[in-house]
C-alpha cells in the first residue's frame, strides 16, 4: 500500500510538472507590446523558474524509473544507479533550487509583485500555473522528503555541483543582457552594478543555506533510522 501510494504520488508530481512546462511554453504567449522582456532572447529559458519546473518533471520522473526498477529502502545493501541518481538530484537541485525559486518569488511579490509578476501578465499567465510553478515546487518537493529516505552526497561535491549550475545561469542571464539589453528579472534593472553584485552573492548564500537546511531536515527526519538500519545490519553478519 505505502509503496503504491509513492509511486502515486510520484507520477501525479512528474504529470504536473511536464504539463507545466508544456503549457508555459505553448500557450502562455504575452504580446510584445505587454512586456518586451518576455519575447526577448532566450524564450521561456530565460526564467529560472522553468529550468525548476524542467528539473522537477526530470526529478520524479527518475523517482518513477527508481520506484519500478530501484528501491526506496531507508539502507538496502546495494544501491542501485537509479536511487543514487534520485537521491543526488533531489538533494543538489531538486530541494535547493525549488525552495530558492518558491521563497525568493513569495518574498518579492509581497514586497513589490512588479519586480517579478507585474499585473500586467495576469491576462497571459493564469494563476494556477503561478501556483504550479512557485507554490507546487516547494510542497512536492517537501513531500519527497517526508515520504522517501535519500543518501546527501558529501558536501564539498553537493556544493560544487549546484555552484556549477548557478554559475551557468548567472552566466546565461548576462548572454541574454549582452544579446537583448533586457535583464530578465527586473529588479536587476533598478540595481546600479555594485549592489548587483551583492545582490547575487546574497542569493548565492541563500542558495547554499537552503542546501544545508535540506540536508538537516532530511538527517532528521531519516538519520536515526538509517544509523538503526546499520547498526541491524551489522549484528545479524
């Protein structure tokens, strides 16, 4: 039953991430005289937010191909590729970058909604797919925690791993400022260079943090019982 409902909730996670991507990518077109920023260079790639919601539809769909071919075990004896992959996705990109992504855009829409959804897509950019694509993120993926055990990867190659990334997308949103002359979020418009910079920085720390709080809460919630699991395993040989 419990392995039924995981895998449940895994396809319904993988479903609604792929419909996402394919309906902002299809259907949310905003004409140019709306907002030239969306029809700029880059498309629908520019925003990080999609790169979330391409990783989090990637993500379950390899919780699907573990459920089916892997295992969720708290500690099996052998882990498989598959499980090694879900759990280093999930704990490199998949938590960081979707709690970054939901608490980053709730923030700034509380404090001003013109510097990352101005009104004038509501027309264009329907309110559940909003929720899907801020809101959704963060609760799958704290579901994913709950319900599923995963290994961290050491830290200096988790770091690392998400450094990269970050550092190509820094890297692809000055390509389409140097392409377009349109920064893609506009609050990096009403920054003069040098707060910029620390703006980016603090994001990066912010980022890093959200690593290490994924990590503690995963030690929490499943750390004894994989210590338990061992400490089984290790008497019966």
């Amino acid at each position: 039953m419990q392995e039924g409902l995981l895998i449940g909730f895994h396809m319904i996670s993988c479903a609604q991430f792929a419909f996402s991507v394919y309906y902002d990518h299809m259907y949310t077109v905003v004409p140019p005289n709306i907002i030239k920023m969306h029809n700029s260079y880059g498309g629908k790639f520019k925003f990080l937010t999609f790169w979330d919601a391409i990783i989090q539809a990637i993500f379950f769909f390899i919780c699907i191909l573990n459920d089916w071919f892997g295992t969720n075990a708290v500690n099996p004896r052998k882990i498989p590729f598959i499980r090694k992959l879900k759990d280093n996705v999930h704990a490199i990109l998949g938590f960081p970058v979707a709690m970054f992504v939901g608490i980053i855009f709730w923030i700034l829409m509380f404090v001003d909604r013109e510097l990352v959804l101005p009104k004038a897509l509501d027309p264009y950019f329907p309110w559940w797919l909003n929720h899907l694509m801020h809101t959704m993120i963060m609760v799958s993926t704290l579901i994913e925690m709950m319900i599923a055990p995963r290994k961290y990867p050491r830290r200096s190659t988790g770091f690392l791993c998400l450094f990269i990334f970050i550092f190509i997308y820094l890297i692809w949103l000055h390509i389409i400022f140097y392409k377009s002359g349109i920064w893609v979020y506009p609050v990096l418009d009403v920054l003069p260079l040098s707060l910029r910079i620390v703006f980016f920085i603090v994001l990066f720390l912010i980022i890093l943090s959200l690593y290490v709080i994924g990590e503690a809460v995963d030690n929490f919630l499943w750390g004894n019982k994989y210590t338990k699991s061992k400490k089984s395993y290790a008497k019966n040989q």
